[in-house]
C-alpha cells in the first residue's frame, strides 16, 4: 500500500514537471498530448494556483507548480510512511 501512494504522489510530480516543461519548450497547446498534460497539471495546481503573483504568467506557472510538485510529494512520503504502521 504504502508503495502505491509513493508511486501517486510521484506521478503527480511527474506530470506537474511535465506541463512545465512543455511550457517552458513552447509546445503547441492544440496538441491532445500536451492539452491533456497541461489540463492535469493545472488540476493538480489548483490548490496552490495564485499562490504567488507575477507578471509573467510562465514565472508564476514554474513556481506555483514547483510547489504544487514538493507538497505532494511530501504527502506521499508521509502517507507512505504512516501506511507501514
């Protein structure tokens, strides 16, 4: 159990490094690919969106999403950890 919640969190960072990284590549947001990786990431980012403002949507994006990524990835190793008991 306490593997496959390590595993979520992972690929929760997976597709929130993703989407930044098609962002930062300018990839073309018509594609069904990066349209479906994109519209993850900003589900998954959701509760951190506007966490921090900048003029620069791309800066925002890279720093609310980069927190998005550490926080589930800390709640993964937490709940991975409380699962063993």
């Amino acid at each position: 159990m306490s593997t496959m919640i390590l595993a979520a969190g992972w690929a929760a960072v997976a597709v929130l490094g993703l989407g930044m990284l098609l962002t930062w590549a300018d990839a073309n947001p018509s594609n069904g690919v990066v349209d479906a990786v994109l519209d993850a990431g900003r589900w998954l980012a959701t509760p951190f969106h506007d966490m921090f403002t900048r003029n620069d949507r791309e800066e925002q994006l890279y720093i609310n999403w980069t927190i998005a990524g550490a926080a589930y990835y800390l709640l993964a190793r937490v709940l991975s950890w409380l699962a063993r008991f």
